[in-house]
C-alpha cells in the first residue's frame, strides 16, 4: 500500500530512469543483431543496406547511452516538478531520434556506402 502514497514526482523519476536504462540495454542487444523486424533502428534506408544498418545501430547506441545519462541527471536533480521531469526526458529522447534518423539518412545517400 505504500507505492499508494508516492510522490508524483518520484513515480515520473522513476518510471523515466526505467525507459533510460531499458534503452541501453535494447541499443546493446541491436549492435548484435542482424536487420530485422523487432530490434533496432528500423527504416527503410537501414533495412535495405547492411553497412547503413550496422553503422545506424552503432550510432543510435552511442547517443542512446549519452541521452540515457542525460535522463538520468534530470531524474536525479529535478525536484518537485514531474511535468518538467517528462518533458525534458521526452525532449532529450525525441531529439535524439530525430538526429539519428537524419544523420543516418543522410550516410544512406553517400557513394561509399551504397556499393
């Protein structure tokens, strides 16, 4: 009965440092797995091209890792404002995304890696 009583802010806290920490742990789990269609970054320019596919997970789990942390500090210092705890978590995660996709859409159009 206890977890009843929890502070909004500790439930956010908590719940934002169990996405951050699930996040390392899948971006490990896809620097090993091949294209397919449960694990990684899967778009249609990472799906068709090996070398995009595994460079795109190399990056996504190298960013994911610093987002990660970046969540976790702000689940650790932000105090008595879970909106604010949300948002950021949310902020850091969707751009983090975005410049993934952008980057590795752009590696998908070079020469070198379309041969």
């Amino acid at each position: 009965m206890e977890i009843l009583h929890m502070n909004p802010n500790s439930i956010i806290a908590i719940a934002m440092s169990v996405i951050a920490i699930l996040q390392i742990i899948l971006g490990a789990l896809s620097l090993k797995a091949e294209p397919n269609h449960l694990l990684g970054l899967r778009l249609p320019w990472t799906m068709k091209n090996k070398k995009i596919w595994r460079v795109s997970q190399r990056i996504m789990f190298v960013t994911s890792c610093t987002t990660s942390i970046g969540i976790l500090i702000v689940c650790a210092t932000v105090q008595n404002n879970p909106v604010l705890i949300l948002v950021l978590s949310m902020v850091l995660l969707l751009s983090n995304v975005i410049a993934v996709c952008v980057y590795t859409y752009s590696l998908s159009k070079k020469e070198e890696y379309n041969n």
